[in-house]
C-alpha cells in the first residue's frame, strides 16, 4: 500500500486505487501524510484541512479520521491517536513525497558521479504525477504545493546540470523547454536551457529565452534578471559561454533579493504572504525526465 500525494491524494494497493471519499477526507490524509510517523494535533490537522473551520470541526474530523482507517485496514499503515492528536505510522518509504525527497537528497551525496544522480533523480521524478495535492483546497494545500514544488524545480536543475556536464545538451533542451515557461522565476532552470541551447549551436534561440524572461520580470516584478543570469547572457553575447556548469545549490526565485525567497524544505512552506510572488500552479507535462541515465 501507497500514500501519494504527488499528484491526486490517493492510496494504491498494487496499482489500484482504493476509494477514499470526498476532497476534505483526502485532505486530512495529506495533513497526516506530510508529517508520517510524526503526531499532528488538533488543533493543526483543523487548520490544515479548513480556512474557516464548521462549528463542529473536531466532530467531522473524527468521523474523516475513522472512514480513513477502515479504507487502510490491514495494510502496513494505520492512523494512531497520539499526543493529543493523530498520527499515520507508516515507513516512509510508502508516502511518495517522502521517498522523492530521500532521492533528491540522495542524489545531492553524489556531486562527483553524475551518471548516478541522473538515475536517482529520474527514480524520484518517476513518482511526479501533476500538481501536489490536486483537488485539495485552502491555505495549507496551497503552501504545501509550493514548498513540493520547489524540491522539484530543484531536483530538475539538479539533473539537467548533470546531463550537461555529460555531455547530453539535447535532453535538457527537450525537457526544459516545455517547464521553463511554467516557473519564470526560477532563473537556474532558464540558466540550464540557455547553456543548452548554447551547446547545440543554438544561440540565438537561448538570447531570445533571455529576452523573454527580462520581459516577464519587467512586466509582472518591475525586476531585472539576477546577476548570475544577467552574466551568462553577456557570455553569450560576447561568444565566451563555453564555461563550466555551476555546481547544483539552492534554487532561489527570482525577486529572491527584492524580498522573495528561495524554496522552502518539506513540511516547511513559505508564508502565505509570500505566494504573490508565485505564478498560479499549472499540471505538469506528462513526460519530466528521461529515464535514461
């Protein structure tokens, strides 16, 4: 048995989904699911799973809580009262979000044999169904899709410096092109199609990529490119962008230094206030990653 939240908020056994019930009881699964092995009182799984709670919340709850547990009766997970709250025991292996961000970071270990973090990331991305929490409404879905998110933008950077520094520009570009439009502000996935591009002889298509990001900072952010991005467009131009790939870091947003910030861990999503910097959150393309490594 399978918690994914990776996408719709499911749970498979041997590829079959089993019936979970309405939005709100999925929503409480995914509350849980975040946060495996860890208790969630109240009072948060409450917040979690309304904006503005019913006056008898706490009863809904229950009766959420109760339906979820006979939908996992002899698995290898449970829903356990504990410490005031609940909490779903479980390996984390079985929450799919859990086991992309162990490969992600797995994949962080090995900076110096990129063959393998190219396979362990196209594991990871194997898991990606679309849009985190898909059909969960309200504040904490909303930050949570942010924050799972970003690990994905920054587990796609990751792989595409690897493939480059493989040698494989035509992949990143098969890739990136069609994801990059959807996260404009993250300036490393267009530093990677950019440097791509260069590399197949396509240096005008990655200009043009320049001028469409300027353009999209000026008009939503009244923002320039950083400086990282803003250099690399000027070793294009000047025909000296044969440099080294920049080892994989953070991803940071752009706006990061005009009072945005980079991505949030999971478990941790950003502040609310901060989602006016985000573009709405689009499905993503069926195919992600080669599986090639």
């Amino acid at each position: 048995m399978e918690v994914r939240i990776l996408g719709p908020v499911e749970v498979t056994v041997d590829g079959r989904r089993v019936p979970l019930g309405p939005p709100q009881r999925r929503a409480v699964l995914a509350a849980l699911a975040v946060d495996v092995n860890h208790p969630v009182s109240l009072p948060t799984l409450i917040d979690r799973v309304w904006n503005l709670p019913p006056d008898r919340a706490t009863d809904s709850l229950y009766a959420h809580i109760a339906r979820l547990r006979q939908a996992l009766t002899g698995s290898a997970i449970s829903i356990e009262r504990r410490g005031g709250g609940y909490v779903l025991e479980a390996a984390p292996e079985r929450v799919d979000a859990h086991r992309f961000h162990r490969l992600a970071k797995q994949a962080q270990t090995h900076a110096h044999d990129d063959s393998v973090r190219v396979a362990l990331l196209a594991e990871a991305m194997e898991l990606w169904r679309g849009s985190p929490l898909t059909g969960i409404s309200g504040d904490w879905a909303s930050r949570m899709r942010y924050s799972i998110e970003q690990q994905f933008v920054g587990a796609v950077v990751t792989w595409a410096q690897a493939h480059l520094r493989l040698g494989r520009p035509d992949t990143v570009v098969t890739e990136l092109t069609p994801l990059v439009p959807r996260y404009p502000l993250v300036e490393p996935l267009a530093s990677m199609l950019m440097r791509a591009l260069c590399a197949l002889g396509r240096t005008a298509e990655a200009v043009a990529q320049y001028a469409l990001l300027r353009g999209y900072l000026a008009d939503h952010l009244g923002i320039e490119p950083g400086p990282e991005l803003r250099a690399l467009h000027q070793e294009i131009l000047r025909g000296d962008h044969d440099q080294p790939v920049w080892a994989a870091g953070e991803v940071v947003l752009a706006g990061a230094d005009h009072g945005g910030f980079g991505w949030a861990p999971l478990g941790k999503p950003p502040r609310a206030e901060s989602l006016s910097w985000t573009r709405p959150t689009a499905h993503l393309p069926d195919r992600v990653l080669s599986r090639r490594p």
